[in-house]
C-alpha cells in the first residue's frame, strides 16, 4: 500500500483506487509515494499479468476491472488512467459508486461525451478533476507568475514546435483501443495526445480564452500527416502548435540541455527522458512579451529569460516530473478535505476538447473524416 500515513478510519487519509496500467501509471504511483495522508490502496486493470506485478511491486489488492474494484474497496478518489475512448463509462461507474474521480487527458473524446460526465458527477455529489498535469510543472507555473505580473508586458504569442522522430517507417499512432477508428487520433506526441495538454496551458499562461481556430490534425486509422494549430485569444495574443514524428530533427548536438527532471522527448517518437541525463529534443515551449520573452523547458525543469537586460536563467523550485502527478493529487485531496475548489474542474477538460473539436469540424464529412485544414471561430 503506498502511503505515508496508516489507513485508520480518519476522515484526513484518502483511500486511492487506480484504474489502468499503462505507460503512465507507473509515474503516478511512484509520483504517490511521497504524500502524506493519501493511501492508495488498490489498481485495476484487463491485463492481469500487468495489474498483477503493480499489486506486488507497490502493495495493493489487485482487481480486473473498476467495476470488481469499486464493489469490493472503499476509495475516496480514483484516478482514471485508461485510453480516452474508455473514460465515460468507467466515471460514470465511479460515480454511481460516490467516488471522486482525477480522469486523465483528454477527458473525453467528444463534446457530448465530456458534457454527460461532468452531469453525471454532478448529479452523485462526487468531484471530476480533470488531470491537466502540465499546470503542476514549476517551469510552467513560474512562467505564469511572471505574466501574470507583468515581466513580460503585453504577450503576443506562445508556441512549440515538435518536429523530429525517426524517419517515416518508425512512425507510431496510438491503437484504435486509445483512439477509435475514424476519429481524432495520431502519435503520442501529436496534437490529439500532447497537443491537448499545450492547448490548456496556453489558455492558462494567459488568463484567456480562445476566440478562433485554424488547423489540420491527424485522423486515427488514415494517412498521417504534419499537424498544426493556430490559436486566436479574446486578448489578442496567438498560439501555435507544430507536430510532426515522421522526419528527423535538425536540431545541433549542443542544442540539447541537461534536464532536471524526467518525462518524455518530444524529437524521438516519445521515448522516456529520464531525471538528470542529456536531451538532446528536450521539450519547450516558447513565450513572447513586449517587454521580455521566455523559453520554458518544462520537463527538463529550466527556465530562461530574455529582455532589455539580456538572457538569464531563472531558479525554478526543485520539484520537476514526476512530481507534477503528486502535486496534482494532493492539491485535488485538499480540495476534498476542505470543500474547497476543485482545483481544475471537468469542465476544463470539456472547453479543452472543444477547441481541439473545433480543429476537425470541417474535416468531418458524412463518411468519415478527411485531413483538410479546418478554420473555425468559436462562438
């Protein structure tokens, strides 16, 4: 049992369910281990060779499904870790059984469907969280302190480009058990599965919302293609996102940096950067002011600034990735334990996915989708 506290009857420990045993699930229940006043106490998963070696390895009871796990276990709070295309029926399973729920991105992969979860835990009296995890990363919250301050003056664009992989016969997508056939989709460092996350923080970096969208993004089981999102604000700044994992990097040896904490390496088909080695394609996003400009590497946990002074590197608090997946369960057991705020609400995850609709609206055709440009405003 991963927990820092004993499981005693009181009401300040959380009892944690965990559903799904994926690529990211081992960095959240590492991520648990340090909270205090959390017990996560039982994982579910299809897979039983994979649900069994996590209940050995961490100290949990075992279970195949969340239904078995939600009909044997008391959990407060269950984070749900599964492919998209399966989240509404496992938060409605959830909620039925008045568990709060951390769900991962995308929350869903519709409107609709992002609209009757967040219904659903209404009408139970149970919290959705929506696990926009990017918003935890120190490099990213101290960006938005510097903004919010005004550092930077007036921001006019935010952006990353992810360009690079191993060539086109190395190219991934995602299976249809993660995104179905005929529907949004591509690799785990495109714009439906990493894009969703920058798509959120810029919104969040700048305190407004999204007013007009332009982009073409890949269709799970077509062609893929270069993906790209232009982003228009109320405050008049723009985003811009790049994807593209069939080419290679042109990015020099001695571009790379030294990274501070781990995560994923956006130039190499998504492949694990691990805590204080070498990238070589560290992750970045970009931020241009009137007064000053920031490049944030927000897995490599660095953060530099340039203006009228010159460039300097800022301190960022020692807490890189993982340590965004602990931050963001402690800060949403908080919220339960003093009825607060949910720290991020469902129906962030619902606004998210309706930009990134937005994207594909024009593609869609009555027999499927096509990969032509979309240009939206949104109402």
């Amino acid at each position: 049992m991963i927990t820092n506290s004993e499981v005693d009857g009181s009401n300040q420990v959380l009892r944690i369910g965990i559903v799904g045993l994926g690529a990211v699930a081992r960095t959240h229940l590492q991520a648990y281990r340090r909270l205090r006043d959390i017990a996560v106490v039982a994982v579910a998963d299809n897979d039983s060779q994979k649900v069994a070696l996590a209940a050995q390895e961490f100290g949990l009871k075992a279970y195949s499904s969340a239904k078995d796990m939600l009909a044997h276990e008391e959990v407060d709070i269950v984070c749900v870790l599964t492919p998209p295309a399966t989240h509404e029926t496992i938060v409605t399973s959830c909620a039925a059984a008045g568990s709060h729920v951390l769900c991962e991105k995308p929350l869903a992969l519709s409107v609709e469907s992002c609209e009757r979860m967040i219904a659903t835990c209404r009408d139970h009296g149970v919290r959705l969280c929506y696990g926009a995890s990017y918003r935890y990363l120190p490099a990213i919250v101290m960006a938005r302190n510097l903004i919010a301050n005004g550092s930077l003056g007036e921001v006019l664009v935010l952006r990353e480009f992810a360009v690079g992989g191993r060539g086109e016969r190395h190219r991934r997508t995602l299976p249809y058990s993660h995104y179905p056939k005929g529907g949004p989709g591509g690799s785990g460092m495109g714009l439906c599965d990493h894009g969703i996350h920058l798509i959120d923080i810029f919104s969040w970096l700048l305190n407004s919302p999204v007013t007009r969208v332009c982009g073409r993004g890949n269709v799970s089981g077509e062609p893929q293609r270069s993906e790209f999102l232009h982003l228009q604000y109320e405050n008049g700044a723009i985003g811009e996102l790049l994807y593209e994992d069939g080419t290679f990097s042109t990015d020099l040896p001695q571009e790379g940096i030294f990274g501070w904490g781990g995560g994923w390496s956006l130039g190499a088909n998504g492949a694990d950067a691990t805590t204080g080695s070498w990238q070589p394609h560290p992750g970045c996003m970009h931020v241009y002011g009137t007064k000053g400009s920031l490049r944030i590497f927000y897995y490599a946990n660095q953060l530099f600034c340039r203006d009228e002074r010159g460039i300097r590197q800022l301190r960022v608090p020692d807490q890189p990735f993982p340590e965004n997946f602990s931050m963001q369960l402690e800060a949403f057991a908080n919220a339960i334990r003093t009825n607060g705020e949910t720290p991020v609400a469902g129906e962030v995850g619902l606004e998210t996915w309706r930009t990134l609709q937005r994207v594909y609206s024009e593609q869609v055709a009555l027999t499927g989708m096509q990969n032509g440009p979309s240009h939206t405003a949104l109402p």
